[in-house]
C-alpha cells in the first residue's frame, strides 16, 4: 500500500528522472552485453541526446528561456553525440 501511495504523489520531474535513470541503466546493458561497438557506440548517442534535451527543457528549465540560449544548449547535444556516431566508423 505504501508503494501505491509513493507512485501516486510522484509528480512530473519524479517521472523524469526516473526516465533517466532507467536510460542509464539500459545504456550499461548495452555496453556490458553487445559485442557490436558501432551499434553500441550509435544507440548511446542517441540517448545521450535525448537526455540532453530532457535535462535541458525540465531540470535547467530553459523551456521557456531565451530561444537562443535553448538552440546552443540544444545544439550542444546534437554536435558532441554526432561525433561520437562519427568516431565510431574510424
């Protein structure tokens, strides 16, 4: 009964976390179990950007922030990840 009552008072940036902590967490099974470092090295990327733009738009609260300032935090999580996808192939 006490864990229905922690799920239901959890609110938006509970759930958030969570989310990103399951992300990690998936990102180690991935690093620790495919032997593919192409496709490890892609899938990794891919998730270090989303939670970018998650840490971005609701821990650093830049949602609603100056349009500039939000495209290079954003931007910062497109470029460094599309390096790591490039380095990945050499």
């Amino acid at each position: 009964m006490k864990a229905i009552n922690i799920i239901k008072s959890m609110g938006k940036l509970e759930w958030f976390l969570a989310a990103l902590i399951a992300i990690t967490l998936l990102n180690t099974f991935l690093g620790e179990q495919f032997s593919s470092t192409t496709l490890v090295s892609i899938l990794i990327a891919l998730t270090v950007t989303y939670k970018g733009f998650i840490v971005i738009d609701h821990f650093m609260e830049l949602k609603g922030a100056n349009k500039n300032l939000r495209f290079l935090m954003r931007l910062y999580f497109v470029i460094f990840p599309s390096l790591i996808i490039v380095s990945a192939f050499y």
